[in-house]
C-alpha cells in the first residue's frame, strides 16, 4: 500500500450498507476523528435515512457501486461467497480491504469450500489475508492490505478461550472445549425472519444450528494455532429475546484444574495491553445467587469491549469462562475499525473510546 498522507482524512467506503453491520459501521465512522465516509453502497433503492432511521441528517446518501469514487479503505458488508467476488478488484485499486464476510477466514481451502458449498474464486489472496482479531494479530494487522473481520461468536469465543489454550494447553482437555453462544436476534441480520421475530422470541430462546454451526471453524483454527496442536469446540448457539449482545459460556475441563485466582491472573496477564478487554475480578461471595463476578450483554451495549469472567469447579476438574460482546460492535463494525486503524497506522482506540451503555 502506498505512504499515506495523515494530515488527511482517511476516505472510507462501505459496500453493502443497508445491513445491520454497515449501518453500525457509519454510526461508528461518522464520529472517527481521522475519518471522511466517502460512500456507502445499497442495491435496494431505498434511501439511507429510511434505512437507518438513527442517522437522520447525517449527510450521507447511498450510491451505485458503479458510481463509488477512490477510496483509501473499503468495507465490504456482502455475504459470504459474494465478498470474494469484489475482493480482486478492489484490492487491485490499492485499498485496504476489510471484509465482513467469511470469505477470507478459513485457511484451508477444502474447508472453506465444505462449509459454505461453493468453490473459492479468489483464494489466490488468502496469502494476503489477515484474521481480524487484534488482540492476536496486532503486529499482522499493521502491514495489512485484506483483513478478514471475524465472525461474531468467533471472536468472543476466541477471547474467551485463548489465553487457557495458549498458557494451560498441556492441562486441558482440548478434544473437549464445549461452548455455548446466545445471540441478540440483530445477529440474524435486517431480513425478516418468523423465528427471531419479537413475538416469537420474546418469551423463549431459540437454539439454532446446534452442530456445525461455520464460526465453529474459524475458533477452532485460531485456537489450534496458539495450542500448537488440533482443537475440537462444540459450539452451540441460540437466539434470545434481547437485541444487541453475545454472551459465550465456555466450559474447559482440566487435569486437574488451577484456581481461580490463578485462572483470573492468566488472563490479566494475556490481556493486560488489551485496550479493548476487560476481565472482571471481583470476589466471588459465599452465597447461592451471585452475578457481580461475571458479564452480561447489557454492560458492553454500544460499545468496542469484550469483558470476561471466570469461575471453577474443582469437583468437576472444569472452569467456565464467559465473554460478552456487543455483537454488532466488538463482533463486527467495532473490531473492524480498530483492525482499520491498526493498518493505516491511527490510534488504535479512534472512533471508539466509548463505554458500554448502563443502564
């Protein structure tokens, strides 16, 4: 990528913007201090403000793809098998392109193809990709020209999970990392759907895709790469009756297992230069209903943070970790964001220094 002016802004444009994920990316951007949005694509027709309703008067309008002009970076809110359709050509322009899709995730072709039923057309660039999780790959980050934006339950799962994998891998049990995701229904996207639709939600929780679900692929690479060795997760997730918001439980089975004191310090230590995790500590108290020590949805709302928290259970030799994320944040625009910052060279927490909503 060629040197960049930093007395100017950085021009962004969004391909896609209609969804969930580019309108979050715009609320985000439009506020980035060291950010011009340049354009934003929508083959619906309709215009921005109808869209998203939450950015009246903002000064944006959707355009044709065809009509977008240059541009330093480029999101692409596509589905996946359509992303890497774009890709070559944008990339070919000198961008930095950040993909929202799980078109540049999987490393191994043969997988990539299996999961999402279709041959690669531009896995000659997987070469170039990097995962987007920072908190890994911050030094990859920095030289990157295509980032591979996690997906949603990915990431909270990874940052659940890896500092255990990474420091713990000989004592745990690594055939047998269960996991279990609960989405806010924003994570099934803008269109319609009966299962997630208010009346049908509000008074359950809906598992879906309970075996194989694809972002079981993507934790399991990245955290057979930091074990040095295969990982088996059995992920599963549900839907539950709150908008925004993903809270992992992770259940890591030990030989036999350290405390929780120093299951917490292993954590604090991983992501003690982590601006974006925040591992909650507080001391669990001898009664029968206890919250304070671990994380919800509601307490990172709106916001870039992932926080954790960590409990044992000696009897059974297991320990359980939790991670929340804003779904839409920190597991799609938020992250996507920083990676971008990291790239071009801005300060990594621009655009996204605010905390989470409370209440």
């Amino acid at each position: 990528m060629e040197t960049r002016d930093h007395a100017k802004p950085v021009r962004v444009g969004i391909v896609g913007a209609s969804g969930y994920t580019g309108g979050e990316l715009l609320r985000l951007l439009l506020r980035h201090p060291g950010v011009e949005v340049a354009w934003a694509t929508s083959r619906g027709g309709r215009e921005l403000e109808r869209v998203h309703r939450n950015l009246a008067e903002a000064g944006i309008s959707f355009c044709r793809e065809q009509d977008a002009g240059p541009c330093d970076v480029v999101f692409l809110c596509l589905p996946a098998t359509v992303a890497m359709q774009h890709a070559p050509r944008y990339l070919d322009q000198g961008v930095c392109l950040v993909d929202m899709s799980a078109d540049f995730r999987l490393r191994d072709r043969e997988t990539y193809e299996r999961v999402y039923g279709t041959p690669h057309s531009a896995f000659h660039l997987m070469s170039q990709a990097v995962f987007g999780v920072p908190e890994l790959y911050r030094d990859e980050l920095r030289r990157a020209r295509l980032i591979a934006n996690p997906g949603c339950f990915a990431i909270t799962a990874i940052l659940a999970l890896a500092p255990l994998v990474s420091k713990h891998g000989e004592e745990v049990d690594l055939e047998r990392l269960v996991v279990d995701g609960c989405s806010g229904t924003s994570g099934a996207g803008a269109q319609p759907i009966t299962l997630v639709h208010h009346s049908e939600i509000a008074p359950s929780l809906q598992p879906y895709n309970v075996v194989d679900h694809r972002h079981t692929y993507e934790i399991e690479q990245e955290l057979s790469r930091l074990a040095r060795r295969p990982v088996s997760v059995h992920f599963t997730p549900s839907h539950g009756p709150f908008v925004r918001g993903i809270l992992i439980t992770a259940h890591v089975f030990f030989r036999p297992p350290p405390d929780r004191r120093e299951i917490l310090e292993t954590f604090r230590e991983f992501y003690q230069s982590e601006p974006f995790v925040r591992v909650l500590g507080f001391e669990r108290e001898a009664a029968t209903y206890v919250y304070e020590p671990y994380p919800s949805c509601a307490e990172v709302q709106g916001s870039n943070f992932c926080h954790i928290g960590v409990e044992v259970d000696p009897a059974r030799r297991r320990a359980v970790v939790f991670s929340a994320t804003d779904n839409l944040v920190k597991g799609a625009a938020g992250n996507a964001i920083q990676c971008m910052n990291l790239a071009l060279g801005l300060p990594e927490t621009s655009g996204l220094e605010a905390f989470g909503l409370h209440p």
